[in-house]
C-alpha cells in the first residue's frame, strides 16, 4: 500500500444502531440508514488521503464501506458498563473500547500516531494538512480541552499515550463524563504539559465559528443537515 506516512493513522469509530436496545436506541430504520451513509461518505473522502484508515465499530456495517478501510473491526459489545463499572452506565465505555480496539490495530502494524475521528463529522476537511499542524505541536495529545475535560470527539495523538492514559482498566474513573475521566487520568499521571489545548473545535478544525462539529446528537437523537 502506498502511505504518505508510516506513523500516522486515521482512526474512525462509529456506531450506527441497531444492536444495543438496553442502553441506546437509534430510533426508526431511516436514522440508522443515515448514520450508515455519514460514516460511508467519511471514509470515501478518507480513502485516497493517502493515511491508513482503520474503522472501528459497534455496529455492522456494509461491505463497501469495509472495502474501502485497510482495517475494519467489528465488536458488538458496545455495553456502557463492564462487570457493574462504572455505578453510571456511560455510553463513553463504548467509545473506549471502540478507540483501545482501533489502536491495538494500528500499533500491531507499527503506527505511532492517530488522527481519532467520529463517523458524522465533516468528511471534506484537508485532514492531511491538519494533520501535518498537528505533528508540528510536538505534543502527545492535540485536542479541545477546557479547565474540567479534553475531547474525545476527535483528537491527534501518540498512541501509546492514549493507551496509557485512556484505559479500558480505568473506567471506574466514568462516573461522570468520559472527557472529564480521561483529563484526570492525565493530571493524575503528571503529564498535563503533553496535551495542546484548542478552546475550540472551529480553531482545532478550522471551521468557521458556529459550525457543526458533528452530525449526529445522542441527545434526543438529533440528526442535522448533512450535505454530502
């Protein structure tokens, strides 16, 4: 395969619908067929990036899309509690084990770094050039971050850091927001100086203010306007 990089991944985790009735309900057939086509036209934009592209999901997915990733996994275990841990279930133990599984991928083949992003976020950005940015900061992790939390949304990192630093032994720390677990796991461990803060995802992306950051809400199940 002909890589622009053999350090750096791309990384897309996805869930679509469709299995996991206890804890998430997509909503109606269309939803579900919606999410499938966001993540769909993603990796088609990704494909001829010239990064590997590995997807990692909670949800069967169709076999296009699949053949258009050098990785696809699947795991259908997408519980948002492991063995009564955390007290709260928290749909961020998903997203966990959807990333820890991507980056056992990518660090088999010998990848140092991840572009992490989600499947309904904007699939026409220069991900190559933010990429090149990215690297340039010389930091672990390059991502939102505010005084409680750091996104998970989508983040550049080191992945043996997020292997560190965002583990599946460490989902106790769920009892509230993932992105405010995975910060204290940083701070907890002294590295809060590896981490470039954006203090927001327009300045990290480069869209403009007021954009949408995602086009999937699991609050109400939103789906916006989706123009590709």
């Amino acid at each position: 395969m002909n890589l622009v990089s053999k350090d750096t991944a791309i990384l897309i985790t996805a869930y679509t619908g469709g299995n996991d009735p206890e804890y998430h309900s997509c909503g109606d057939n269309e939803a579900v067929m919606r999410k499938r086509m966001m993540t769909k036209t993603l990796v088609k934009y990704l494909k001829d990036s010239g990064y590997y592209i590995c997807l990692s999901a909670h949800s069967t997915l169709d076999e296009e899309t699949q053949n258009m990733c050098h990785s696809f996994i699947y795991d259908s275990d997408n519980r948002w509690q492991i063995d009564g841990v955390p007290n709260r279930p928290n749909h961020g133990v998903a997203e966990m084990s959807a990333i820890q599984n991507g980056l056992n991928v990518l660090s088999r083949y010998g990848f140092k770094n991840v572009l992490k992003l989600c499947y309904d976020q904007h699939p026409d950005l220069d991900y190559p050039k933010l990429i090149k940015k990215y690297e340039s900061l010389n930091k672990k992790l390059v991502t939102l971050q505010d005084s409680c939390a750091v996104g998970t949304l989508c983040f550049f990192a080191d992945i043996q850091f997020v292997k560190e630093t965002f583990s599946m032994s460490e989902i106790w720390r769920c009892e509230g927001a993932v992105e405010v677990a995975w910060l204290n796991s940083i701070r907890d461990k002294g590295l809060s100086d590896q981490i470039y803060p954006y203090s927001t995802y327009e300045e990290m992306l480069e869209l403009p203010m007021g954009s949408i950051h995602h086009f999937s809400s699991m609050q109400g199940n939103t789906l916006y306007d989706y123009n590709y």
